[in-house]
C-alpha cells in the first residue's frame, strides 16, 4: 500500500504485482501495454497463476475482461522520458485500488460526466458505459440488463468531465476498485 500526498490530504493507492504474459518472441505493437492502461488477468491454461495479465481482446461484451484486475502503473522502462512499453515477460506494478490521474480513455465527440464506469476495450484504453442497471419503462420493476458491457469484475469510474474533443485518447483522472 502506498500513500500520496496530495493538496494537504493522502491518496491511498494499492498495488499488485503482475507480469506481462506474452512471450519473448511476440512482436511489439502499439497496442502493447502502456502506463494508464486496462490490465486483464490471464485465461490461457499456461498463464492461469494469478499474476500473468493480458490486454482486452475486444470492447464491449467480452466476459473475459470481467477479470480486469486494475490499470497499469509502472513496469520497467529505460526509454527516454519513460515513454516506452511493457516488454513481454517483464514484472510491474498494476494499480487496483485508489485514484490514478492518468488512464487512458477512448474519447469520441460528446461530453463525458464524472460518475461514468468505465471498461477495457480493444484498443487497451478504457471507454464509458451507461447504466449498468437500467429501469423497464412503464413499471415498478427493475431489469437488471448489463447491455452486453463487460468489465465491471473490476470498477473503474470516470472522476472528472471529460469535454467534447476530436475522437482519440485522453488521460483521466479516475478511481479504482478492483480488489
């Protein structure tokens, strides 16, 4: 556990300890794993040990990403400026707990409001989901539809509005319960 300083008052912020799942001899992309990032526990039967992650496989309704178990935080880095990636099969620090000032959110043109969860999606970001629990029109009861949004294994929300921009990515600030 880890405590900032932050304007007078402390951020409380967990950490757990994950490894890049891929091997060696994969290929670096840009969609590999970078700081700000959804990390995603491991399924294939070889990396069932609780620390491998791996990226979101596709947005939306994957139930895999329902094991999102944080966003990444720091992994060795010796580029310039620390601007690089996660290399296959190196360890690093996964925040699943507290405020994190910098995840990465696919951002389209509308307005987005403080509150939103957000989810992993295909492109190793995070996006917003409406609702999760959305009311049946005209009656009493309450349909519990998750409308095909999932993620939420782990709980990401939006803590900041994020204003109308050009589709592309911004760093948020947002809070973190994954444990």
């Amino acid at each position: 556990m880890q405590f900032q300083t932050v304007l007078g008052g402390a951020n409380e912020r967990v950490f757990r300890v994950a490894r890049n799942s891929n091997t060696k001899t994969a290929t670096i992309t840009a969609a590999s794993f970078v700081r700000g990032g959804p990390a995603i526990l491991a399924t294939a039967s070889a990396s069932t040990n609780g620390f491998d992650i791996v990226q979101p496989t596709s947005s939306g309704n994957n139930p895999v990403n329902n094991l999102l178990i944080g966003v990444v935080f720091d992994f060795p880095d010796t580029t310039v400026g620390r601007t690089g990636v996660w290399q296959p099969e190196d360890v690093g620090l996964v925040q699943c707990y507290g405020m994190h000032s910098a995840i990465l959110l696919s951002v389209a043109s509308t307005t987005m409001a403080g509150g939103l969860i957000m989810v992993p999606n295909s492109v190793s970001m995070f996006a917003t989901t409406p609702n999760l629990v959305i009311e049946s029109v005209g009656t009493a009861t309450v349909a519990t539809n998750l409308g095909g949004a999932a993620g939420i294994g782990g709980l990401v929300i939006l803590m900041q509005s994020v204003a109308t921009q050009a589709a592309g990515s911004a760093a948020v600030v947002g809070f973190i319960r994954c444990m």
